[in-house]
C-alpha cells in the first residue's frame, strides 16, 4: 500500500492535536491507527496480538512528542510510520530480553507453567494462593522493586508504559527490571519462601 488519503484539513488537526486537543488527536488516531496495524505491523511482525502493542506505544509516542513535531509535506502519516516501525524493532530487541527476564522471575514463583488444572476451581484457588505468597515477598522488598515487578510482569504492561509510570527511561526500566528480579530471589531466599513448581504452575 502506498501513502493513504490525508484526513480533510489534516495540517488543521494535527495543528490543534499539537495543542492538547483531545478530539484532534483521536481523529488521527482513527484514521491511521488502523493502516498502521494492517499495512505496516502485522507485515512486520507477523502477531496481531503484538501489532496491537505496538499501535498503542506508537500513539503514545507520537501524543507526546507533537509538541516538538514539524509539518512537512501533506501529511503526518510519514512521521506515524517511522515511529510504528521504530516500536516493532524495539519489540524485537526486547523479546529476548524479556523472555531471559520471566525465566528467572517463573523460577521463583511459577507463574508461567503448563501444567493443566483438574478443574477451573482449582485453577482459581491455586492462583489466589500463589499471588498472596507472591505478594508478601514483595511486600517486604524495596518498593520501587516490587513496583516494577508487578507493572511489567505480573500486569504485564509495555516497557514503554512502565518507563512511563516510573518515570525513567526505558534503558534505566531495563537495569530496574534485572535487579528487581535479582532481589525477588534473594527475598525469597532470606524469609526461606519456597515455589513449589509442581505445586503452583498453572
């Protein structure tokens, strides 16, 4: 696909979304949000699932940095494109990273098993028993810690949208991430709190 149809009175919109106008901002996200899933993420990244992820980063992204955007040529399509391109290869320099990360985390607390429950009861029970020794390891840890550990792995926000909350940069969430990670374990081995994986995968 080629460059899509401007929006009627783009350079208009995008000069009121630059603004704070809300209303301007969601006509451009309505009109390219759906051409920059099709045509551009999912070409690259072959998931849907993580096409949508990045659609969101990249509307994050593109709200927050309108402020400083430039006009040029007829539309903002260009820039949108280059920003949903930049998230899908942060997505796949992350994806590594990111699985290394649960690994260590799912050694620990077992989160992210396959053992299939007997029944959907069970399911539910095992879960709930599971958060509340989960919970009070992190309890007892460094705040910002458990904090990260529970935006980015147990809520399983982006990197970006937990940067965002923690108001670091995304390579400062990613040494946070490590070390909290690092301190879960040492945490669990200090208060002696033990995961049994056959117990609580689900």
């Amino acid at each position: 696909m080629g460059r899509p149809e401007p929006l009627p009175n783009e350079r208009e919109i995008v000069e009121r979304a630059m603004k704070g106008d809300k209303r301007a901002f969601e006509r451009i996200y309505r009109h390219y949000a759906p051409i920059l899933f099709s045509y551009v993420l999912v070409p690259m990244l072959g998931d849907k699932d993580d096409a949508h992820d990045c659609v969101r980063e990249t509307f994050i992204s593109a709200n927050r940095a309108l402020p400083r955007y430039e006009w040029r040529g007829s539309s903002i399509y260009p820039w949108l494109k280059v920003l949903a391109k930049n998230k899908a290869r942060d997505l796949f320099r992350a994806s590594g990273r990111r699985q290394r990360l649960r690994g260590a985390f799912s050694h620990h607390m077992g989160v992210f098993g396959d053992r299939e429950p007997e029944t959907p009861m069970e399911e539910v029970v095992l879960r709930q028993n599971l958060r509340k020794r989960i919970d009070g390891v992190l309890d007892g840890m460094n705040p910002r810690y458990a904090r990260v550990l529970r935006l980015r792995l147990l809520e399983d926000r982006s990197r970006e949208e937990c940067a965002e909350l923690l108001e670091v940069k995304i390579g400062t969430l990613d040494v946070l991430l490590f070390r909290a990670v690092r301190a879960f374990r040492k945490a669990c081995e200090k208060s002696g709190v033990q995961f049994d994986m056959n117990e609580v995968r689900a």
